[in-house]
C-alpha cells in the first residue's frame, strides 16, 4: 500500500490550521516534511503527520517552579 502524500495547502487542512501556521509547526515543532532537492515545495506524508498529532496530543506532566504550591504539577497539551 503507498503512502498517502498532501501539499502544503491540503495538509493545513488536514489538521485545520492555515498555512502560515502549518509552516511555523515545520520549523518550530519538528512536523515532519519531504522536500526534494531541485523542488521548492513541500510534500507531507498522512502517516507522519498523524503520527506527530498523536505525539503532540499526549499530555506531559512538568514540575512547577514552586513544589509547595497547588501547581506543582501540571498536565500540558502542547499545539
């Protein structure tokens, strides 16, 4: 079976975000992107994108700055 492939464009919609926000996840949390020497645009693969949502939807549990406090530890869903 191949792999399903989106556009930049097709991908944003896929994960309901615009595009300028689909290329901050590209350079700033690691979503991972086919580029192809010679070619300026961007190929996205369904498996790995679906695989970076579900990595960035598990909550993470972090130590506040303060132990004492009721905030000492949080549950974060990263974007």
């Amino acid at each position: 079976m191949q792999n399903q492939t989106m556009n930049t464009k097709e991908c944003a919609e896929y994960i309901g975000v615009c595009v300028n926000t689909l290329r901050k996840y590209v350079h700033q949390h690691d979503l991972p992107v086919l580029k192809f020497p010679g070619r300026s645009k961007w190929v996205f693969r369904k498996d790995l994108v679906d695989e970076w949502i579900e990595r960035k939807s598990k909550p993470q549990i972090i130590n506040g700055p303060n132990q004492n406090d009721n905030y000492g530890k949080l549950r974060l869903l990263e974007p």
